[in-house]
C-alpha cells in the first residue's frame, strides 16, 4: 500500500431485471405508473434503469429506493447490490487559497 491516490468508494446498483419482473407480476404498466406510486419523476426511473455506460445513467437516490421498497414490499437486496468502483473524479487540482 504505497502512496497510491486510489479513492475506492461504494455505490448502490438497481437490479433492472428485477425491478421489471416486479413491476410485471404488479401490473405496473409504464415506468412512468411506477414513478408516480413512488412519488418521484419519471425520468428518475429510465436513468436508474439505463447502462451504467451511459452517460445518462443515475444512481439510485433514497427516495427511488425506498420508494421500490415500499411499492414492492421487497427487501434492499432483492432490487439493488453495492459495487465497489474506483473514483473516477479523482482529486480535482487544489487551487491554492487567495490570501
């Protein structure tokens, strides 16, 4: 363990498959019904639900995953896992304090 400036950070992922297995068997027909029982915007949902290689893609925040919680009555684990990635923003340039 050198002086390595590797930020290793943590992030939660959505389960896409399970997430639309759920909202299938709960006749959910559009994200967009989804959103609304989750109190939350309908573009909140397509962005979780992209690749995580597009650029558009979002993590999932509190209240899209307590809201598929409670929609589904499921626990954390049967809609999202954590992945660990390394921090791609690495350390921005320190700009030295004007004084």
């Amino acid at each position: 363990m050198g002086g390595e400036n590797h930020m290793k950070k943590f992030v939660v992922r959505l389960k896409v498959k399970e997430l639309m297995k759920a909202q299938i068997d709960k006749d959910i027909a559009t994200d967009k019904d989804l959103a609304d029982m989750m109190n939350i915007n309908v573009s909140q949902v397509w962005r979780v639900k992209l690749p995580i290689t597009d650029e558009r893609h979002s993590s999932p925040g509190n209240q899209f995953i307590a809201g598929v919680i409670e929609v589904f009555e499921g626990n954390f684990d049967d809609f999202f896992y954590i992945e660990e990635v390394e921090d791609v923003k690495k350390k921005k340039k320190s700009v030295p304090a004007l004084t």
